[in-house]
C-alpha cells in the first residue's frame, strides 16, 4: 500500500507463498473439501475459482489455520500453521462487518493493533491508508453512517493495515458496485506490484480474468483446473469474437458452428473442426453488419463451461 518503514518479508526466498498438499475436509458424512492440492506463487495474483458451495470458503479458512484439514498438509510463509505468521497475513473474510459505534480511523488502527503495531504505528498507518483512498475526511466518523461500499473499503484498510505479505480475500468483490469494483481491482493490482501475494476467491470468471496470474477452478470440492491463467487460456479450442449489428440467433443453428456464447450485440462463436473461419466470415455477410471479426484464445468462462459442464454451469448462473 506504499506504506513506509515496513518490516522485512517473511515470504522472501520462498518460491511458493502458499502449498495446499492433498488436504481433505469432512463435515460428519459431508465432504467439503477432497485432496486438493495448490500451490501460489510468491509476488502473484492467485484467482480461487468455483461456483458458491464448491469448498472455497472452507480452504480459506484451513489456510487461517480457522478449520484445521483432516488429511493433507498446509505450509503458510513456510509455516506449517497459518497462526506461526499471523502478523504477515491479511484476511478478508467473506462475512463482512464493523463496529458500528467505532470510528473509522480508530477501527483500521485497532486491527493494526490486532497484528502487532504500536499505537502510534497503527494510527499512523490508518491516517495514510484512509487518505490515500478516499476518506480523509471521515477519518472520525462512526462506521454505523457509511454507506454500504464504504464500510467494505474501510474493512478491505484494516486487512491491508499491517502490510501483510500474504492477502486472502474471499470473495472480494461481492456486493460491490462497479465504481468499488474498480477500486478492489486497482488495489489487489496495487499489491501486486509492492511484491505481496494475493489469493482471492470469486465465482465471477471475468473479475478473475482481468487481474489473475493463475486460477484453480474447484468443483464439489475437487480440483478442476490448476495452472497459470496463459497457458489454461492458450491449451483451449480458439475462438471468434464477433461484434455486429442485426439478429445473430441464427448463429445457434448455423452448421458451422459448434456452440456460441450470446450478448445482445457480440457473440463468442466456437466453430466446428472442420470449418474455415473465412468461409464462415463470408455466410455472415448480408445477414449482418459487422463491425468485428477476430480470432482469440476462449474467454475463462468458456473454459469454466466446458470444465465442470454446461448443465453443471446453468445451475449457477454461469450459461
């Protein structure tokens, strides 16, 4: 967060700011979680991907050293308990809330204080840190007269106050209006270039798709798809973005064509192996404007759809 005079990284060295080994989580005859394996990059952006109930908030937890794996290890910082690095880990938990009748520097510097700053420390850092976004001016106002957006900026402060080396946010951008979105995004961003590390979950594939070095897409508790978002993006069938003005429906039928994902005005068009995609350019002209035509690597949703399921997918809202 460009604080200075912060205390020298634990994570420095490590290749891996997080290793998640084969751990399995059991709730009575629930599984929640079953063998999953991760490992995070040291100094990189680490999407956590599933639809809600997939065992992500679970794994989180386990990380915090909150639930503690039935089977399988978890190394945090290189700690074998997340609680041996407490002072270094930033946690967002998805249950947002505040103290309503404390004030707002008072509390970012209060969580400060949870993590081991002096009070002077703690306070300062609030200042600096509520300043630089935005709400200088509410610096002693009660957290009970915040707007719904501004009590999640003030919590996300009192996760980053400390300057931790590890940021888990569990579903960061849930609630949030596109104005905060952006801040969110800018932020974790941010973070990412002072050499910190971020695990984040959502089950929103674009937001992960704008700022993730790597995903693992879990499923019903199971590992789906690991790896650096490039080369998932790269390993999967090409496809067209078609942008246009007219009535595209005709594109679901079209021989050619072996699935499209549809908006009012583009379309991401998945053609069949055998097709050409200029013969398929020419079928399209007098049925409607073009106004783009390119090939690309499939979008994260796509390859989200094509690896839990369309019917799967549907269930959640992802089709």
């Amino acid at each position: 967060m460009g604080i200075s005079q912060a205390p020298p990284s634990i994570a420095e060295g490590l290749q891996f700011a997080l290793e998640v080994e084969h751990v399995t989580k059991r709730f009575g005859d629930f599984t929640a979680v079953s063998d999953l394996s991760m490992r995070v990059p040291t100094g990189s952006i680490y999407g956590f991907l599933g639809p809600n109930g997939s065992g992500k908030t679970t794994t989180m937890r386990m990380i915090m050293s909150i639930f503690y794996p039935d089977e399988g290890q978890i190394r945090v910082l290189g700690a074998e308990d997340a609680a041996q690095v407490k002072d270094r880990l930033g946690y967002l938990p998805e249950e947002k809330g505040l103290y309503k009748k404390m004030k707002v520097r008072e509390i970012v510097a209060y969580f400060g204080r949870l993590k081991g700053l002096s009070k002077e420390e703690a306070y300062g850092r609030a200042t600096e840190l509520l300043s630089k976004y935005g709400l200088g001016d509410w610096l002693d106002t009660r957290c009970e007269a915040l707007s719904k957006g501004m009590g999640q900026k003030v919590q996300l402060l009192g996760t980053l106050v400390h300057d931790p080396d590890l940021v888990i946010l569990d579903e960061p951008f849930s609630g949030l209006d596109p104005i905060n979105m952006e801040l969110m995004r800018d932020t974790i961003l941010d973070l990412k270039k002072q050499g910190k590390t971020v695990l984040f979950s959502t089950h929103v594939m674009a937001q992960a798709e704008e700022i993730c070095d790597s995903i693992l897409l879990i499923y019903k508790g199971k590992a789906k798809l690991d790896g650096p978002l490039a080369k998932i993006r790269a390993g999967g069938h090409r496809a067209i973005r078609l942008e246009f003005e007219g009535d595209a429906s005709f594109l679901r039928d079209d021989p050619q064509v072996d699935h499209v994902n549809m908006t009012p005005n583009s379309a991401e068009v998945f053609l069949k192996t055998e097709a050409d995609p200029q013969d398929f350019l020419r079928s399209l002209l007098g049925k409607l404007r073009i106004r783009r035509f390119d090939m690309r690597d499939p979008s994260l949703h796509e390859i989200y759809v094509r690896t839990i399921g369309p019917e799967a997918a549907k269930e959640f809202g992802h089709v």
